[in-house]
C-alpha cells in the first residue's frame, strides 16, 4: 500500500525551499498584530507551521501502515479477533480523516503561494492570527464559520 495520493504537488516543494533560503525567521518568531497582516514572515510562519503539521500526519500514516501488516497474523480467538479488528477499523477511520486533513493542508499552502491565505473565504476580511495560529487550516473568520455552522444545523434538522 502507498500513500502517493497526499503527496506534495510538482513543484510546491522546490518553491518551498526557496521561499525558506529567503526569509529568516528566528525560532521563537510568533505572528503579532501590530504587523502588517500576512507579510512574508507571517506567510513564511504559517507555510513551516503547515509543512510540519503534514509531515508528522504522513509518518503516521507510514507508521499505521506499517503497523497493519505487521498485525495480519491470524489470531485464533473469536473476542481477540473481534478486538483486533475493532481496533483495525479504528485506526483506518482515523487515518483517512487524517487524510483529509492532509488535503486541507495543502488547499492552505496553495492559498499562501496565490497570496490568498489568512482571508475570509465567505467576507474576504483578516481571519484573526490567533485563529489561524490555533487552525492554520481556517478558511473562514471565527463570526463566519459560526453563521455557516448555525445555517447547517437549521438545514440537518428540517
């Protein structure tokens, strides 16, 4: 089994590298507003941020697949089985959110290399840096997602 399918798009890595050779950002750097909003550094900032955020998600996944065929033994018990398998689903379910979230990691590194990062989706106002620190993957400002959130509610209860 593969995982080509959350690998990096051609070429985003090569500019990556790039980007980073030109823009210094000291360790403890933390976006603050009174910078102006998505500059190179803030950008440089949420990029790394992404970056690590997928490759620690795509170890895991490396990690689970590994995992599942070592776990392919044939166990005789029918509970040990039954609880084998329970776990196996488990662990399946949660990498393919995983894997979902590696795909809106990289629809928000192709947002900061169209300059359209850190922009509300729906109202196209700043989505604060605290969010966007705490889900770098936001695509909307906290007041819109909570309006979108409401709106679904109201249309899966009907």
């Amino acid at each position: 089994m593969t995982v080509n399918h959350i690998s990096e798009p051609a070429g985003l890595q090569e500019r990556a590298a790039a980007m980073k050779a030109e823009i210094f950002l000291p360790d403890d750097y933390r976006p603050a507003e009174n910078e102006p909003f998505m500059n190179e550094r803030q950008l440089e900032y949420f990029r790394r941020k992404l970056l690590n955020w997928k490759q620690e998600l795509l170890d895991q996944s490396a990690e689970t697949i590994e995992g599942l065929q070592e776990s392919g033994r044939n166990v005789p018990d029918i509970a040990d089985r039954a609880s084998e398998e329970t776990d196996r689903a488990l662990e399946l379910r949660t990498r393919d959110r995983q894997r979902k979230l590696v795909a809106k990691i990289d629809a928000a590194l192709r947002r900061i290399e169209a300059g359209e990062y850190g922009y509300c989706e729906v109202t196209g106002e700043p989505i604060s840096l605290r969010r966007l620190d705490a889900r770098p993957i936001a695509t909307m400002t906290l007041e819109a997602q909570e309006r979108h959130e409401r709106r679904e509610r109201v249309h899966r209860d009907e």
